[in-house]
C-alpha cells in the first residue's frame, strides 16, 4: 500500500470501487489522488482480508485496511532485567 494512505482514504476507495458505485478505477484514482495501481492495490488487500464487494451492505472494518507488517530485523528490547 502507498505509505501515507490514511485508513479514512483507504475506506473510500474501497467504498467507492464496490461494484454498485459505478465508477471505474480511473475515475477513483482522479477522485482521492492516488495512482491507479495504488487504488487496485488497496481494493485487493481489503478483499483478501475479508470484504465482500458483492454483498448489498459493504462493510470496512479497520482491520480490512491496517498496514500489513512490515518485514526485517525485529527491534531490540534495551530494557535490563535485575534480579
């Protein structure tokens, strides 16, 4: 996902590329600013983590548009334990 997207603008995206909104990815990608390949990219993940673009009622929970983990050297805890 594109790094300063928002969890607000990643829910519009996904709310506006439902299948009963009738506009077309460009026309997303012109609205909110963002690329084309960025607004497939959020509508897919959203997809993959459970929305349901087909159902009547869409429903975007937070956890369908949170940043996934990021990948690298876990940080290091720097807290000393006394015994």
């Amino acid at each position: 996902m594109a790094p300063n997207t928002d969890i607000a603008t990643r829910a519009f995206v996904v709310s506006l590329k439902a299948p009963c909104s009738g506009k077309t990815t460009n026309e997303f990608a012109e609205i909110t600013g963002l690329s084309v390949r960025q607004v497939n990219r959020i509508y897919a993940r959203a997809i993959e983590r459970g929305v349901d673009p087909n159902h009547g009622l869409v429903v975007i929970l937070d956890s369908y548009l949170e940043d996934a983990p990021r990948s690298g050297r876990p940080s290091t805890d720097l807290r000393i334990v006394i015994c």
